[in-house]
C-alpha cells in the first residue's frame, strides 16, 4: 500500500458514541477492498473515544480531533472532502456497519463506468441494538444517471441517497462544498427547519450537473435507525420548497438540459401547501388555505394535457381539494399514467380516481366500526382524517413523533406522543400508517415498541387494494393507472 496516495479514503465521521464506534470501526477494517486510509473525524467526543482510537495499531488509520469551536456536523463533514489524500472519498457515520465487500463494490463500480463521479448503495435498515428491521421497498436495479438525469429522474423515484453510503471522486466536489464557503460569512441564513436533510439529495444532484453518477441496488450498508431520533423530526414540509426551488436551479446548469420547470414548481406548491394543512389546528378548513388550494388545482388541470408530470406531483393537492370539495370530476385524470413514478404517487392516482369516480364510497369502508389512529406523514394524516370525516369513519387521534405537534391538532384531530398508544389502543383498534415515502418500517418499528396489543396495522397505501363491501378482490388489485381511470 502507498501510504501517502491511497485510492480511496474512508471518513468516518464520529461524536460521542463510543458504543457503536468499535463495530463500526471493524467493519471498515475488515473490507474485502484493503487500498486505503481510515480517517477518523472526532467533533470533539468526550467519552473516551480518543483513547480508543488511538489505541488501534493499524497504519492505515489518521485520527483528528475538531475544535471545540468547530464541533458542527457539517464542518465535520466538509472537512473530510479536504483532509482526505485519496483520489476518491466515502464519508460515513459512526453508527451505520458496511458489508465487508461494499467498499470493494463501489470501487469497482467507479472504475468500470468510466465518467461516473459518484455512486451510493442501497441500505439495509437495523434497530439501535442492530436488529434487522423490515426494509423499504426500493429500487432493485443498478443505475446510471447521465449528467442531469438523476436530477430530472428524482421528480418521478424520488430516490434518496444514504450520506454514508456515498463514494465520489474528490475532483468533482462541487465548489460550494469548500470549507472557506464555510468560514465566510452569509449575507442571510437559512433556517434549519427550512433545509433540514435536503443536502443528501443536492449532494449528488450539483454532481450530476456535470458528472455520470451511480446506484447499486443491492443493500452493502446497515443504517442503524435510533428510534428516539424521530421525537423532534423537523418538518417534512418546509424543507420541499428550498430543495425543489435549488433543484431547478441546478437543472437550468446542465449543459443541453431543459428542465420541467411547471414539474419543479408544482413540487414547490405542493409542499407550500403541505405545509398549510398540516398546521391548521381547526376541523374547518380556513378558506385563506382553500384559496390557494383552488388555485394550484386550477394551474395543474389546465396544464395537464402538456405536464402530465407536474399534474402528477400535485396529484396530493388535487385529492385534497377534491375531499374538501367536489367539482374536478373525472377529466383531469383520464389517460394518466403513473408507471415510473414512485410508490406513493401510483396509490395516490388511485385514491384519486376512487374519490372523484365513485364519491358514494371510500377506501376507509374496510374499517367500518373500527377506531382508527393515523402514525406518520402529517399531509397523508390530513388526507385520511377528511376522507373519514367525509364518510363517518372515526379518527381517534393522529400520533406524531415531531414533540413540537404533541398537544395540538390536526384538522380538529388530538396529536399525540408515541407513548399514548401503550395505554390506549385496544385490539379492536386500527393503526394506519401515513408515510408518504417508503418508511412504513420506521413506524412500525416505533408503533411495535409502544403497541402490546393485537391492533391491526397497515399502511395507507394497502387500503387501495383491499376488499371493499360489493366490490371483488379482483376489482380491487392494483393496476395500471390508465385501466383504472378507464375502469372508473
């Protein structure tokens, strides 16, 4: 090995978690792929994990310790960008664990797709105690993403990279990642309600401006998921608007790019919107709220014979008005066409066209007598609390484990701690899952710690295909969303 230019360096990023930093540790140095430094980033720990690091003998690992003055994570991990003498750099977190041939994979994915400057993995997800928790279904095919294309392809899949699980070629670190934008003064900063996580999907998108970038499907990192880190989860809503705003900002720098620009900015309405809903305390809708909820449906049917993308992307917004409110009918939905799109887009086409084509029924008939407690997305909990108002279905109460919301409402319904549900929910109780993304086993996982009852559990997206009163299973499996509008 040339210790002074190894082909790749392993950041991994630490801070006080000296529990999980060993077997992390181990793992990175038991990689079928052995060509590199471990440099170890401390912000600064103070239980003991200094000592422990330093007591490890192999010469491939460089430990340095942040400043108490500089202990943030994004320094942390801007700096590992700088530190690093390798060609190419991973930065990872103290508590994820890789498979023993990720780093292997990845280095062979990068050298066998010549262009391609960055590449991440799919995750598999293990419990604080590293217990296999239920995966996320996602997509199972490698990729490719030509420059601009992972940027585009994300208004459909949605496809969020794991930071730990990314491996770039430092020469194509975007210039704003320089640690002098870091220690320069800003004109404004932003709110981190406003932007929280959205630097995992701009990461590779500045990349793909100019750059190929990768994705293989098969699961080489175990995410551990601490169950307590939801109880103050910032808002899902606030931070859609400055990450699709700043993602058609990076489209418009592709070279021979023309971006959907109505696509980009119904995302940035839809979330606009979200964020409007998800805060209205009252049952009654406010009519300020109804306004702009009119207005982006009346832009989307207009344009949605020539943007049936960004009519899809609003599609929420479109079954929102239309549970509040008829009079959209079936026209705007004929002859869409949700294949490609996310899961969550394809049963919202569906709930959509149930709503608007058979207004008499509702996919909450399958619960009929049932309490009902919704866990999860706040603008999916909104959607389920005016569909059961709309057909007499009782909603009990919304659980939410943003500790921010506890004590208030939703729409008129209690928000409660995930603590509520040991002493509440009964057997006879149903606990529907509202997750907007794939994240149903996160809520799970949370709804399994603090349920001891036999309540049935499901997510929201299954109720579009179970068996309703009158109607057959077979009328009532998931299909294209062009037979299903046709259908209805």
């Amino acid at each position: 090995m040339n210790v002074f230019a190894p082909p790749l360096t392993v950041a991994l990023l630490t801070y006080n978690r000296r529990h999980y930093l060993q077997e992390a540790i181990e793992a990175i140095l038991r990689q079928s792929y052995r060509d590199f430094e471990l440099l170890v980033l401390d912000n600064c720990s103070t239980d003991g994990t200094a000592e422990y690091v330093l007591s490890l003998a192999d010469p491939r690992i460089r430990y340095i310790r942040n400043a108490a003055n500089n202990c943030t994570v994004t320094f942390n991990c801007l700096s590992a960008y700088h530190l690093a003498i390798g060609r190419r750099v991973i930065a990872t977190h103290d508590d994820d664990i890789m498979e023993n041939d990720m780093l292997e994979r990845q280095m062979r994915f990068l050298d066998e797709h010549p262009g391609t400057a960055l590449v991440w993995c799919r995750v598999s997800d293990i419990d604080q105690d590293g217990k296999p928790m239920l995966q996320a279904s996602v997509s199972d095919v490698d990729r490719v993403f030509a420059p601009g294309e992972y940027i585009t392809s994300f208004l459909k899949t949605r496809l969020w990279p794991m930071p730990s699980g990314v491996m770039l070629d430092r020469a194509a670190l975007p210039k704003g990642y320089s640690i002098e934008c870091y220690l320069q003064p800003k004109a404004s900063v932003d709110n981190p309600m406003d932007t929280a996580g959205i630097a995992d999907v701009l990461f590779p998108a500045w990349v793909n401006q100019k750059h190929a970038v990768g994705y293989i499907a098969q699961p080489l990192l175990r995410r551990r998921v601490h169950l307590n880190q939801f109880s103050h989860t910032v808002s899902l809503s606030r931070p859609g608007v400055p990450l699709y705003r700043r993602l058609e900002s990076i489209a418009r720098g592709v070279k021979g790019l023309t971006p959907d620009v109505l696509h980009f900015r119904t995302f940035v309405d839809r979330f606009d919107v979200q964020d409007a809903i998800t805060t209205n305390q009252a049952a009654v809708v406010s009519p300020v709220i109804i306004r702009r909820i009119k207005k982006v449906v009346g832009k989307l049917v207009e344009n949605v014979e020539t943007a049936p993308g960004a009519f899809l992307a609003g599609l929420p917004i479109f079954l929102l008005k239309n549970l509040i409110m008829s009079g959209d009918g079936m026209s705007p939905l004929l002859g869409l066409d949700s294949n490609g799109y996310d899961n969550a887009t394809q049963k919202m086409l569906l709930w959509a066209g149930k709503v608007v084509g058979e207004p008499e029924s509702s996919i909450l008939e399958p619960l009929a007598g049932k309490r009902i407690i919704i866990f999860g997305s706040a603008f999916i909990a909104a959607l389920l609390i005016l569909e059961a108002r709309r057909h007499g279905f009782h909603v009990l109460c919304c659980v939410d484990s943003n500790s921010t919301r506890h004590g208030s409402e939703l729409l008129g319904v209690p928000i409660q701690a995930p603590g509520w549900m040991r002493e509440h929910v009964s057997a006879d109780d149903v606990v529907i899952m509202s997750s907007e993304r794939d994240h149903e086993h996160y809520i799970e996982a949370v709804i399994r710690q603090n349920v001891q009852s036999t309540a049935r559990l499901l997510s929201w997206k299954e109720l579009m295909g179970l068996p309703v009163i009158g109607v057959s299973q077979a009328e009532c499996r998931p299909t294209t969303s062009r037979t299903l509008v046709e259908a209805l």
